[in-house]
C-alpha cells in the first residue's frame, strides 16, 4: 500500500504551528484545503473544522461515515533546545523504518490521522459512502474541541477515531479523565549573605504518555527532585527555585532545584547529591539508562522561598501518589486507575502550581483519587482545584463497526487482530454521551514515544493501517 500522499500530507502539518489552545494556522490549512477542492466545510467557533465529502458511484445508499482526529500536539522538547513551537517547523529524520523527532516531539499523535482523512478527502479513486471528516481542536489539553462539539455538526452515526497507536489493534473503550491542580503561596525572605547557591538538575529520563507509559515505572523528575530536597532539608538549606515537568499529560522527564547552603553544610550538601545521583541511576537503570544528574554555582540575587511552605510542598511532592492504583478485575493486563504527577512550576505573585492527572476506566474510582491527591495538597496548605474532566467510554463488544474493522483485517493479513479498551483518554468518550446512537471504533499506525521527544512513527505499520482503513470504507 502506497501511504506517500499520506505522508506529504503529514510533512505540511509538520510545519504548521499547533499546540494545544493555538490551532488557528492548523484551522486556515483545513479550510484552505477544503476550498481548494470544492468540498463541504464549516467550522464552529472553537475552531473545530468537519470537511464533507459525498459518496463514491456505487455506494450513495451506503450510511455516512465520521472519520475523526484532533489537530493539536503536544509540544515537548529537550532540556535546553531553543525550539519554538510557535514557528519553527518539526524537525524529523527516517531512521531504520521510522519517522522520528529526537529534539522535540514528532506531532503524530494526531497529525497522522489528521493526514490520513486529508489523503482519503484528497484522493477520488478510493471507494467508500459518504464522509464526514471532523478535525477537533485541544484534545490534549482536556478534549475541549469534542466536548464543544453541537448536535447537527456532524450526522453521521457509524465513527472511526484515528487517534489509536498501535496497529493490528482496534479499540472499543477508553478510561475517562480529570486534572486536580494544587496551588501553594508562599511568603519571601532574604537570602542569607554567605550562603552558597547551587543548582541540582535531574534530566534525561524516557517520560512519555501518562496513560500508555504510566505502568513502565520511568522515573518522575518531579517527585525525585523533591526526594533529594526533602533529603537536604536538615543541613538547613533554603528553596529559591523547583521547576520540574510540563504537560499534565505526560511524565516528568526533567527538572531543576535551586538551593542556598551555609558554607559550613555546602561539602555535605554536595555529597547528598552525588549519593541521590548514583541512587537513582542505579534505580532506573532499565527503565531510564539515560538518566543524568548535575549540580553547579549560579547567582541568586532574589529572595527565598519561606521555609514552612517550601517543608510543606516538598513533602506533598513526595506523598502524592504516583502510578498505578489499580488494575482492571475484568480485563487482563488493563490498566484500571492511575495518577500522574506531572509538574510544580512557579507563578508570579508568589504561587507554585502542582499539576497532577487522574485516569480511570471507573468514573468514581476517578473522582475519588482525585479526591485522594486533593487530601495531600489540602493537607499541605494548598488550594486546590479540579477540571470538569472527560467520561470512559465503556466497549460495546457487539458494535458492528468493530466486526466490519476485525473482517477486514482477517481478509487482508489473515490473522486475528487485537480488540481492546485503553488506559489513554479518546475523545470518543464524550461523543458517546453526546452522540449515544454512533456506532465507534479507534484504530491507527504504531506510534512510540509520544508526548516525549524522540516520538516516532512505524511507516510500514502507516501501510497497514491505511489499507484496513481503505477496505472498512469499502465494505461498511
């Protein structure tokens, strides 16, 4: 199967700016493209785009299908790159098979599927009903374009979500999400004359999706960098600085503490560190062989953190749970409930936001680890703050789009394929509450890596995917 036009497609998002909640560039291609091909378009004021096509000859009595995909990214980058998002394109190689991103990540997670209906819309030799191709905006940030999305924007009731990525897999039910946010605020006080002011990072771990990833106990900067401080806390040292992780959604890979030492505990300070150093390389040595831990003087010329709340937020950072809470009793090997900690960051006006995520394929075990996560931050002195979150989508083990999705498989490659439910957050979860009549199934090319740089995508599995997709169209 020759996935080039899918791939020149996906090359041109690659350019094209989108981060989660900045879409607008994304929006104009979609609607330029739509124009430049006389197709059917219309756009909603959150920016989410459905591009219509009509029936093939032959099958205008066949049902609409939805084909769906988001059109933001998660944009995370090396520690020290002076990549921008706003503007520069994504820079990827083809290595062994693979497209990848080293530096940043690749944007596949979902541009890929975003290409896959533009090629489909593009391309007038392909059989298939008609097409509704709807293009949703900040998925990753909290699904806000799917849960914007109106009755009557959309009509038909058979969807497939290209949002999946892991090929020869289709999936029927996803767990549903929440954010619990924690906001510290803290009090100054002058930087003692003499003391010594040195600057610990931890960097270099795998990170990753904190659905698909979160099982794989990689090493969260966050919660270990608040290990080694509360570690250093009786030499009597004061917290100037903590930044550690980024997206809410994906596992910290890297952080910083800034920390000011009196001379007299500066040699024992340094050696807790290079101690904490061998620790955790030694620790996530399989999981993380990357890891690297440094510490160097830098200038301090503001004040400090007051030592109550800096006691306080470095020990909900350590107590707050991280991980997996629970496995599915009715799924083997499914990932029931977990938490992510994914960031402390500092704020103007004397705050420190903790960023934390909550999944789960239980709506109320969900709410209540979340209520869990809420308990150690209100314990600790912090305001805290939930989103409204997004429901499971719970599988429907006799959708007729899962049989057609499975036959075609079996005709193409001859083997049985994988029909699963996820730990990963789709958007078809609250299509089902908006939309319960459409029938859904999710599916995509193998996909490694995302939300962390290195992404990378399987062009063979691209191959795969696109000829299942091509034969559900013909036979649907």
């Amino acid at each position: 199967m020759n996935t080039e036009k899918v791939l020149n497609f996906f090359r041109e998002i690659t350019r094209i700016p989108r981060e989660s909640g900045h879409e607008e560039k994304i929006v104009a291609y979609l609607q330029q493209f739509a124009k430049a091909r006389g197709l059917e378009c219309k756009t909603d004021k959150l920016g989410n785009v459905m591009i219509a096509k009509p029936a093939s000859k032959g099958y205008e009595k066949r049902p609409t299908v939805i084909l769906q995909g988001h059109t933001d990214m998660v944009c995370e980058k090396l520690a020290g790159s002076d990549f921008d998002f706003s503007k520069d394109p994504i820079q990827y190689v083809i290595e062994d098979g693979w497209m990848v991103a080293h530096e940043t990540t690749l944007g596949a997670d979902n541009g890929i599927g975003v290409a896959t209906a533009l090629s489909i819309l593009d391309d007038d030799s392909i059989e298939h009903p008609r097409l509704e191709c709807l293009f949703t905006v900040s998925e990753e940030t909290g699904l806000d374009g799917a849960r914007g999305v109106k009755k009557g924007f959309i009509t038909g009731k058979t969807l497939i979500n290209l949002d999946d990525e892991d090929e020869g897999y289709f999936c029927i039910g996803c767990a549903g999400g929440m954010d619990t946010v924690g906001t510290f605020s803290y009090r100054e006080r002058p930087l003692r004359a003499r003391d010594r002011i040195r600057k610990f990072s931890v960097s270099g771990g795998l990170g990753g999706h904190s659905g698909d990833d979160i099982d794989k106990n990689r090493m969260n900067a966050v919660q270990q960098l608040a290990r080694f401080v509360n570690e250093a806390l009786p030499l009597n040292v004061d917290l100037c600085r903590i930044e550690a992780g980024n997206k809410r959604n994906a596992i910290a890979r890297s952080g910083e503490v800034i920390l000011a030492v009196a001379p007299r505990n500066e040699k024992k300070l340094m050696e807790l560190f290079d101690d904490f150093s061998k620790r955790i390389q030694t620790e996530y040595a399989v999981t993380d062989p990357d890891v690297v831990c440094t510490a160097e003087p830098v200038v301090w010329e503001e004040r400090v953190i007051d030592r109550s709340t800096a006691r306080r937020l470095v020990q909900a950072l350590i107590a707050i749970p991280h991980g997996v809470i629970a496995m599915s009793a009715v799924i083997p090997g499914l990932i029931e409930t977990s938490t992510n900690l994914a960031s402390v960051k500092m704020e103007k006006g004397r705050k420190i936001l903790v960023g934390t995520m909550q999944r789960s394929a239980v709506d109320s075990q969900r709410v209540f680890l979340s209520k869990r996560v809420a308990a150690v931050l209100e314990l600790a002195g912090a305001k805290v703050k939930h989103s409204d979150g997004y429901p499971g989508w719970k599988p429907n083990i006799h959708s007729p789009i899962k049989d057609v999705c499975v036959a075609s498989y079996k005709r193409l490659y001859g083997r049985e394929p994988v029909v699963r439910a996820i730990h990963a957050g789709l958007e078809c979860g609250l299509f089902t509450e908006k939309f319960p009549d459409v029938d859904m199934i999710a599916f995509g090319p193998t996909l490694r890596g995302v939300h962390a740089p290195g992404e990378r995508l399987d062009l063979a599995s691209l191959d795969r995917f696109y000829a299942v997709l091509l034969d559900v169209l013909k036979h649907v």
